[in-house]
C-alpha cells in the first residue's frame, strides 16, 4: 500500500496526540513503514533523519540490535506477570540498577511520564498525611513548566495552551520564576540569573512552606519552555532551600535523563540528590512503554506500617513489564560497556563546530547547547514559523519540530558526523527559504513536543 492509502486510513481511524486534527487536511500525516538507526522510511520509500528522537525516546536510534535481541530473549521467559503480590527477574534487576545509579531507593514503576509525575506527587502528598503533616498538600511549580497532561500533572505544568481548558479540574498550586538563562538582563550571565530565581522561590517557601509538600523540577532543562538551559547553581540551592524549608525536591528528568545532558541523569551536575525522581522516555530506547519513580529510604519507611490505607495503593495492570524492563536493562547495558557518556562528550565538541554557521546567523538568538540538545531561537514575525519550518525540513528528508519559534537537535546518541551535518545544513537552508519566500501566514501551530 502506498503513503496515500495510509493517510486516508489513518486519518479516518486515528485520533492523533498533540494535534489539532483539521490541521492535516494541509498538512499530511507521514505515514511510517519502517526505521533503522537515525531514519525513518515512508511507504513510498522516502527517508527522513529524526533528529528528534522521537519525541526524545529513541536514545541509541531505531531498531538497535541489542535492545530487539533482550525482548526476544524475555519474550520466551515472561512477556509479563502482576507485581501486585509477585515479582520477577528483570523488574528486580532494573531496580537494584537504578539505585545504585541515582543514589536513591525503592523504584515504583508506571506506563509514561504523565503517569510517573503523577506517582511522585501523591507519593509526596500522602508520605506528609501518613507523618501527620495534613497541612502540607500543595506543589511549588517553574514558570514554563511541563510535566505532563495527566489531571495531576497539568496542575504543576505552565503551559496555557495545554491546561487553561482544564482549569477547573485542576488543583492550583504556586509558581516560581524559571531560571531559563534566556531570561537574564543585560549584563547579568546565567549563574546570576540562576541564584536571583532561586532568592525567588526561597520568598514562596518561606512564606508557604507549613503548606507546601514539594517543588518539582525539570533539571537544567525545561523542554516545552522552548529547551530553556539554566546554571546547575540552581538546583544546588534548590536542594538547600528543600532542606531548610521541610519540603520535597521531585526531579522530573522524564526528557533530560539517561545522558541527554552530558551527565547520566542531570542534578548529578549540582552535586545533589533529590527525594523523588521521575523517569521515562530514554529508559527503555523508544521500544517500549516504561516510566519508573525513585525516591528516598525516608518517603519509603514512611508507607511501610500495619495499616493498608498508609501504603501507596497507586496500580496499574502493566506495573513493571517484564519486556519493557528487559529493554531498559538493555539500554543501561548499552551504557555501561559502549562508554556512551564519553562518545557523547566526543561527538558534541565535533557537531558544536558543524553548528557555528548556524550560531553566526543574524536571525538565531540564544544559541545555547546542553549534552546531546542543542538550539537556538529564530528571530522572525511569522507566527507561523513553527509549522513553515516542519515542513520545509520534511520537504528534505529531515524531521525537527520546532517549539514555537526554538528550533532544536536531540538527535540520537548513534547519530553520526556526516548525518549532523546534512541536517544542519538543511537547517540552514530552510531558515533562508523562510526568511526568503512571501508564503501567506496560514494556521498559527505551537508544535509543542
């Protein structure tokens, strides 16, 4: 079958995330025959480079070879079990592995990101109930925030377009300024800007502590908020001002996990370790559905008692897959033995010269990197910038979605030298074909991730 019959099967059948389906009817769906590596195949034999990830899940790229052969391997084991009273192999495996990773705990696992937010603010919420802190019930929140679009996680994510329709279902909590470095005045660098946030928030916590059961953050960066970058002083004094203030500090490192900025998981850059960490995404390489929360000895002796109503009685039927977790075990083991950190720290020093051309354009402000992200943002009248530039660079063979007017490169980890450099260049050649053509402003597309 050909991409048209696909198209028109899938958009009479399926209903598509983030999307505002009447926008395809300008704007094809790609349907995808298959991937290998970096690129993605349509049914009429077309290729395109995701230089996304995926949605920033496929770590190591599409279809890696020892991530397929650690299923297979499973899947003549056990595909999957309850952990409601059970246990196996690779759910105790990835645990222990984990702990030893992250310097925290016992690990509960859900299906998605939303879900392993939602996880670690009623974990917050009811440890305060079970220590007789009643009080303690509300959350501290960046400005820009996105952790999800679960009910609970739409409270604690700053995104209008994605939660003001929710408003009323949604239990209001408190926000702090970002950090985001972009946001500096003059003369001010991104430390500064760190620690005059972090002064901000200490205002919030010492006025509502008695109130607040935890402050959760995207560590160092914040994807939806445009890949705003900040200083890692910021989570340092995070962690102070939690301690000071009896309150938790959840690390959503659901996108910025496993490497993505140069170290394994990103508050390792301040030093520090938080009381909850939420995980998905990278952690089984695009295979599979897996998000997992860690968190300290402390929260989890808290649950542990006589009475069944103080345990954490979160489920879901998929708890902690078998297969999933097998690919995840995969993926550490990939990690472990390829010196993935290292290659990584090699292959961004050779792509930060491939992007000069693109850090001395006249309409690119903030050029910044972090780990394997770069971006940068364009400086352009055209609100429908996001949308124009997604299909320029699908015109040539490359998938980057821009968030609103931040372009960006989360390529995976495989991606090679020659691969990075035909995507910056078409980069660049569709910034000038945008900045050239008098295309008319169609439908304004936030293309958030």
């Amino acid at each position: 079958m050909s991409n048209q019959d696909w198209l028109h099967r899938s958009f009479s059948a399926v209903w598509h995330p983030c999307t505002q389906m009447k926008r395809h009817e300008a704007l094809p769906i790609v349907p995808i025959a298959s991937a290998d590596g970096v690129w993605l195949t349509d049914f009429d034999g077309k290729r395109y480079l995701d230089g996304v990830s995926s949605w920033w899940v496929s770590l190591f790229g599409h279809g890696h070879p020892r991530i397929k052969q650690a299923i297979r391997t499973q899947l003549d084991q056990l595909e999957h079990v309850m952990l409601a009273g059970f246990t196996h192999q690779p759910v105790v495996e990835l645990s222990e592995r984990l702990s030893r990773l992250s310097g925290l705990g016992h690990a509960f696992y859900g299906s998605d990101g939303a879900s392993a937010t939602e996880i670690a603010l009623k974990m917050s919420f009811h440890y305060w109930q079970n220590r007789g802190q009643s009080d303690k019930r509300r959350f501290v929140s960046l400005a820009n925030s996105y952790h999800g679009e679960t009910v609970g996680a739409l409270a604690v994510t700053d995104v209008p377009l994605f939660s003001a329709t929710y408003a009323e279902l949604l239990k209001p909590g408190l926000r702090a300024p970002s950090p985001d470095a972009r946001l500096a005045p003059p003369g001010v660098d991104a430390r500064e800007q760190a620690l005059a946030a972090a002064r901000s928030l200490e205002n919030v916590l010492a006025k509502h502590h008695a109130e607040i059961a935890a402050v959760i953050v995207e560590p160092l960066l914040q994807g939806a908020a445009g890949m705003a970058m900040y200083d890692p002083v910021y989570l340092t004094e995070l962690r102070r001002l939690c301690d000071r203030y009896q309150v938790h500090l959840i690390a959503d490192e659901i996108a910025v996990g496993f490497g993505r900025t140069g170290s394994f998981f990103a508050y390792q850059q301040a030093g520090i370790v938080p009381d909850f960490l939420c995980l998905s995404k990278g952690i089984t390489g695009g295979f599979l559905p897996l998000s997992c929360v860690l968190t300290r000895d402390e929260v989890y002796q808290a649950f542990y008692h006589n009475d069944v109503a103080r345990g954490f009685l979160h489920s879901h039927s998929y708890t902690g897959n078998a297969l999933a977790c097998a690919a995840a075990l995969a993926v550490l083991d990939i990690f472990e033995e390829d010196n993935v950190l290292e290659a990584n720290r090699q292959k961004a020093l050779s792509f930060d010269a491939l992007m000069q051309p693109l850090r001395r354009r006249e309409d690119v402000r903030h050029f910044r990197h972090l780990g394997m992200v770069w971006a940068f943002d364009v400086d352009t009248p055209r609100p429908e910038f996001a949308l124009a530039f997604f299909s320029s660079m699908l015109k040539r063979g490359y998938l980057l979605r821009p968030i609103g007017k931040t372009v960006y490169f989360m390529p995976p980890y495989v991606i090679r030298e020659d691969e990075m450099a035909g995507m910056i260049h078409a980069a660049i050649d569709a910034l000038d074909e945008l900045a050239a053509d008098g295309i008319p402003a169609g439908e304004c597309e936030a293309a958030l991730p």
